[in-house]
C-alpha cells in the first residue's frame, strides 16, 4: 500500500496515556495525534522519535492527525492496525506468499455480518479446497526477534474455537503474522509475556492451526509485506 501526499513528519516532544502524542513538524508547526496501537506506546511513541501522520477522516475529531509510522531509531514500524487485512490481500495476489498459500488460487475478504464472525479472508484452490485466515499485527520486539503472544481476549478464543469447527470439516486454518517493523530478525514464540495465551496456542497448533509470520517493507512511501520470517518455538 502507497501512503497519500498527505502525510506530514515531525518529532514527538510528549506523550500521554490515553495514547495522544504531541508532535513538532518539520515545519515548525506543534500538533496532536492519535496513537492506533495503544498496547505497546512505551516501545513504540518515545519522545524524540519521528512520526508520520495523516490527517484524520474524521474532521470533527478533536486530534486532527492520525500516526502512520514511528522511527525510534532502529527503523520504521507501521503502527496503523487498519490496514493489515490490505496489506496480506495485496501480498497474495501479488505472488509474495507463494512460499507458504501458493497452492491457493482464489481469495476472498470475509464481509461484516457473515456466519463467519472471527476470521479475514476465504481461500479456495482449484479443487474448491478452502483455507480460511485470521490477520493479525505483532508489534512486541525483544532483542532482534518480534515475540507473541502477549495475551489472549474473548474474540481470539471464539476465533479458536470456530477454526477448529473449520479442521473438522476439513478446511486449513491459518493465524497469519504480519510484522510489521524491518527491524526484526524472526518470530520467537514465548511463555513469559501470558502463560495462558501461550497454552491456548500451544495445544491449537497440536490440533492442526498453522501459523506463519511476514515481515513489512516500511516506508514514508509504502508498506508491503516482503518476506517469511522463521517461527522460533
């Protein structure tokens, strides 16, 4: 995905909880923006990292900019959980996922009030075998490896539980990881951060959940997925 001429840079000169930052042009001009990936602000909206930002949709809001990218000093990181289902829809039909979906041909989004509420994307292959597949950003860097799970909510559990319901039926299913950061080495999955997630994911892979992981090109100019990270377990 191609940002908009739109997007303007500056430095972040304070942050709050709630998560706005406060952010210096290069213009010289101090405005506020909103923060979408909220869980890790401390890793990734430190005062003095330059940001990007793109001026909200929604003209009444009160922030009048939205943050696109952060650069701590290792790199870009794309922190706009919007965009994921995009990004992997862009990449499969480009031929980058081949390594690891080549054998499916067909994609299709899953729309909003569908029977099936906790997955992204349908997948089918020339013999209308279907693979279905959950999107979902990983932020959390530890040494040069991005880590998961952090934790684990209700609509992962039903997620879970409706990919099994998949397996039976004799579908693939797939959690598929987009890092979305160039400063990472390899996915580690660890039991640290929730024991509890760590279990529950644990036992889905013995039943036959996949997951694969894949790495972003960021950019001011664009994000695209590039290349398959190995799952360190």
């Amino acid at each position: 995905m191609k940002f908009e001429d739109s997007l303007v840079c500056g430095q972040i000169v304070a942050n709050y909880k709630n998560i706005i930052v406060d952010v210096m042009l290069d213009d010289g001009d101090e405005v506020s923006a909103f923060c979408p990936e909220q869980e890790l602000k401390n890793q990734l909206y430190k005062v003095g990292a330059r940001v990007w930002l793109e001026p909200s949709e929604e003209k009444r809001r009160r922030v009048p900019f939205v943050c696109q990218l952060t650069d701590c000093g290792e790199g870009w990181i794309f922190v706009n959980n919007k965009y994921k289902n995009q990004l992997f829809a862009e990449a499969f039909k480009s031929g980058a996922l081949d390594e690891v979906l080549g054998e499916y041909k067909y994609i299709r989004e899953i729309q909003s009030g569908e029977e099936l509420k906790y997955v992204n994307f349908e997948l089918i292959d020339d013999e209308h075998h279907q693979a279905f597949v959950y999107v979902v950003n990983i932020f959390n860097k530890q040494g040069t490896a991005v880590v998961f799970p952090s934790m684990i909510n209700f609509f992962e559990i039903e997620m879970f539980a409706e990919m099994q319901k998949m397996r039976r039926q004799g579908a693939e299913t797939v959690v598929f990881l987009v890092v979305p950061r160039e400063d990472c080495a390899n996915i580690r999955f660890v039991w640290n951060q929730d024991p509890v997630a760590a279990a529950k994911i644990y036992d889905e892979v013995q039943s036959g959940l996949k997951f694969y992981g894949y790495r972003c090109r960021v950019s001011p100019q664009e994000v695209k997925l590039i290349d398959k990270l190995e799952i360190m377990y």
